[in-house]
C-alpha cells in the first residue's frame, strides 16, 4: 500500500490542510474546463478535417453578354459535367436567393438584376475516393471558361492549424493548473513535516521507516485531492452544461457539432481520482525526499 | 533482534561528537555495554549525558571515532538498515516525548505498529503491559489528562513494548517523587534481569550509590566508568 489511512501524526489537525480541498477543488474545476476546451477543440478538429474535406463549391461565372436561358444551360452543362465524375455522391446548385444572402455583408441588399451573379454548385464527394480536383478544374474549365472549384483547403487548413494552436494552448493550462497543485502539496506537506516534527522525530526513534512515514502524508493528501476533486468536478459540470447549451445557440449551421463525446464525459469523470493520486505521490515524493536528510 | 553473548550491545572508541562547526561535547569516549548489563550514568548538567544517549539510541551519529550497535559499525551502517537498529533499543526521554493527540493505548503501541504487527497482537501485548504498568484505567486518556508519574509509566511501556535489547532511560526520575523514582528504579532492575541491557542517566548519585551498579561518569564531554558494588550480567570496560 503506498497509502496509509490510519495515522500515528495528527495531519488532519493542520490549519493548511483545511484549505488544501478548497485549493484542488478551484484547479479540478479549470482543469474541467480547459480539458473539456481541449477535447470539443480536437473533436471539431477531426470533424472539419473529414468532413469538410470532402466538399467542393464550383463557381460558374454569369457571362453578362449571354441571355438568361444561356446562362441556366452552361450551368446545367455544368451539373452533367460534375455528376458524371467518379466520387461525386450529391450535387446541389445553390439558389440566387442564398448567394444573395451570403454576399449581403458585402454588398448590400442587392437584386439579382443589379449585379452579376455567379452560380454556385455545392459538390459532395465520397471521402473514401480521391477525387482529382485538378482534372476537374482543367475540364470544366475547358468547357465553361473561368469556372472555378473550390475544395475549401487552404482556409480549412488555416482553421485547422488555429484549432491544434489552441488545442496546445488548452493542453498547457491544464500543464500549469496540474503544476501549481502539485506545489500546493509539495508547500502543504513541507509545512507539515516542520509542524510535526517532533512527532516524527519520535517515530524515527521507535524504529519507522521513512515509508510508514510517508504513507500517512500520501494516505491524507490522497483524501484530501480527491475531496477537493469532488467538489471541483460538482462545480465544473453546471458551468460545462451552460457553456454546451449557449454553444449549440451560436453554432448557427455553419460550425460542426462542438458538444463533448461520451469518452470526453468520462475522462472528466475520472478527473477527482486523478487529483487524489497525484496529491498523494507528490506528498509521499515529497516526504520521502525531506526525511532523507534526518539521519 | 538476536544477540550473540558474545558481542556487545554497543561499543564506543575514541567517540568524538560536535553539533555542526561548534566545539566538541564529547570528546574520546571508550565504553562497552555488554548483554544484560545496568549502568549508571551520572554527570553534572551540561556534561554530555544526553548526548551520549542521542549517539547511542541513534539520533545523531558520531563526529569521529569508531562506534558499534549490536555488532554493527554504525558509520558504514547504511541509513535505511538504522530503523531496524532502532527497533532493538527502547528510550524512556526525559520529557516523556509522548505524542499529545494519541491515547496511552496508541502511544505504547507505537513500536509494534511501526514494526508492522496485526492489530490484534498489539491489542492483547499493549493491554496486558498496561496493567503491568497499572495504567489499565487511563488507556484511552491523551497524555495532557495524565499526571508526571502516569506519563512516564506510559513512557516505559511504549520504550519497553517490542522487547528491546537495551534500554535507555534519560533522568526517568527527574519529574517524578523519591517514591516513585524507586519503582520505576525497580522496574528497570526487573527487566535487566530479563536480559535486557540498561543504561540509566540520573542526577540522584543516592540512589546510584544504594543501587550499587557500574557508573559512567561524564565531566567535560569525556567519560570515565567505574565498577559497581553489585553482581552483574555484563560488565562494563
């Protein structure tokens, strides 16, 4: 066992060991936060990469000159065109109403008559097949000149390397709320070996080991950080079920699914028992080195 | 811990010891404690007595000289072999030394739980030397709630309760009345005469004279030991 619970020191009369709870309950709950941050990131992350990756948006120019009936030819020329190559599973023309609608921030409330719209086709491919975007390019191009597709890669990939920026951001948080814990303890535990040390100095002197000394630090500290675990995991789930919903609000269809996976709920679940065993390793680290320097 | 006759319990040659950079308070102490031997050690205030007794029941090592616990040389002792060194000597402190938050029962059972005992051999070796000790009334009491001479029954148990091969006592009659200095006096006698080596380091030069043992004198940090008038087990250099 490298945990004692029954104790020959009265650790549990420590004025700092009252706070100690209070203190990982404060980390346990950003630790919540920043690890639920960290893994709706990565979640988002693998969604955009294949899902997003397996889109296309060709852009067909209006050619002003042309009359109406023209202009819906070339585009159904178009639509042939996209629909017979291998890997394309859907094809979807985007109505004016929506290009409208999404160049609105730009130009302003417009009518179609006003300006030269281009058409736009949404393309699904199968992620299974590579399909060539290039060959795509050259042969619509060919047929319709300045047709242009688009497979979203380089702002996905700009999006993409944001999110795995912020993802080592979120993995450094909890780096530094497991750090500045674990020299809660390591502080708490010094403060205790100087309080006790007569007593320990008794127990030296009546034949223990530096261990049995040790366990009865860890077997505390170990009761405490999952104490304070508890309470910071009851803390962090209200908090995470709020920012969840408020989340699902401004998603707004354009932002994949952000909200925690089942994996995710339980390696928060486990977050008060992590608290608990590193506050006892440390306090045992901790003892274990300080009693090495009395004979 | 097994003794061999033979081999002494502690054996000191030209110990020196000094507390950090200051001067030495003992200096080219020579002693032997054979098996089953009772000593005084006697000394005016500030000789040296207690910390002959820190170097011997461990708590310091010495400064120089070469210095032996049951056949071990302790400076080449590695320190995670001294806790079982530790566990054959028993130390009655001066001030008691009880832990203040543990009842009489816990305080005495301290050696046996350190040394890993089932609880419930501790239970029936614990009560029954309460009652020898006559502290079976107060074995829930914290020590705070028991008198000097309770307290210093309490101290003997814990430092007697594993059985050790020697006992060391520091003024154990120094808080205590003359009458009750004589029974623990006794007690000590009566575990001698189980083996048990003891050393005893008192003031009260009377009651060394009447008892009769061999004397370790201490003057100045260096000591000088003389035979007693009494028979006994071991024998002193």
């Amino acid at each position: 066992m490298m945990f004692s619970r029954r104790t020959d020191l009265p650790l549990d009369k420590d004025p700092l060991s009252h706070f100690l709870p209070w203190l990982i309950a404060f980390m346990v709950y950003l630790a919540a936060l920043a690890q639920a941050g960290l893994i709706s990131l990565d979640v988002l992350a693998q969604r955009w990469d294949t899902g997003m990756a397996a889109q296309l948006t060709v852009q067909i120019p209006s050619d002003p000159d042309a009359s109406e009936a023209a202009n819906v030819r070339r585009l159904q020329k178009a639509l042939n065109m996209i629909s017979n190559t291998p890997g394309v599973v859907h094809t979807a023309v985007v109505s004016e109403a929506k290009v409208l609608q999404l160049l609105s921030p730009w130009l302003g409330v417009v009518q179609a008559a006003d300006v030269p719209l281009p058409r736009l086709i949404d393309v699904e491919t199968d992620p299974d097949m590579q399909l060539d975007v290039r060959i795509l390019q050259q042969k619509l191009s060919s047929t319709i000149p300045g047709t242009q597709v688009d497979d979203h890669g380089v702002w996905l990939a700009r999006l993409i390397e944001m999110v795995r920026t912020l993802e080592v951001l979120a993995a450094g948080v909890l780096a530094l709320i497991l750090s500045a814990a674990m020299g809660t303890v390591v502080f708490t535990t010094r403060t205790g070996l100087t309080v006790h040390h007569e007593a320990i100095e008794v127990l030296h002197l009546t034949g223990a080991q530096d261990s049995y000394i040790a366990k009865q630090f860890a077997g505390r500290a170990w009761a405490m950080g999952f104490k304070g675990g508890i309470i910071g995991l009851s803390l962090a789930l209200p908090t995470l079920l709020v920012l969840s919903y408020v989340a699902d609000g401004l998603q707004a269809g354009m932002l994949p699914d952000m909200s925690l996976p089942l994996a995710g709920w339980l390696s928060l679940a486990v977050l008060p028992l992590a608290a608990g065993l590193a506050a006892g390793f440390t306090a045992r680290f901790t003892v274990m080195r300080n009693l090495r320097r009395m004979i | 811990m097994d003794i061999d006759p033979a081999t002494s319990i502690a054996r000191f040659e030209n110990v020196g010891l000094r507390y950090g950079l200051g001067p030495e308070v003992l200096q080219d102490v020579t002693f032997e404690l054979k098996p089953g031997s009772y000593h005084f050690l006697v000394g005016p205030s500030g000789a040296g007595k207690s910390s002959l007794l820190k170097l011997t029941y461990l708590a310091h090592r010495p400064s120089r000289g070469l210095m032996h616990l049951f056949g071990r040389d302790i400076a080449t002792t590695p320190r995670e072999n001294l806790p079982a060194l530790r566990r054959s000597i028993g130390v009655v402190f001066q001030e008691y030394r009880l832990l203040q938050h543990l009842s009489t029962f816990d305080n005495v059972a301290l050696p046996l739980r350190v040394a890993g005992m089932r609880e419930p051999d501790i239970k029936h070796h614990v009560e029954e030397l309460l009652v020898w000790v006559g502290l079976q009334d107060h074995m829930n009491a914290r020590p705070p709630t028991l008198s000097g001479g309770q307290k210093q029954r309490a101290s003997i148990a814990r430092a007697v309760i594993a059985r050790p091969s020697l006992l060391m006592a520091d003024e154990p009659t120094g808080n205590v009345d003359e009458r009750m200095g004589y029974r623990l006096m006794h007690l000590f006698e009566e575990l001698n005469k189980l083996g048990t080596t003891v050393v005893v380091a008192t003031h009260n030069e009377a009651m060394v004279r009447e008892l009769g043992h061999p004397v370790m004198r201490i003057e100045n940090g260096t000591l000088n030991v003389t035979p007693g008038t009494k028979a006994q087990n071991g024998r002193a250099l």
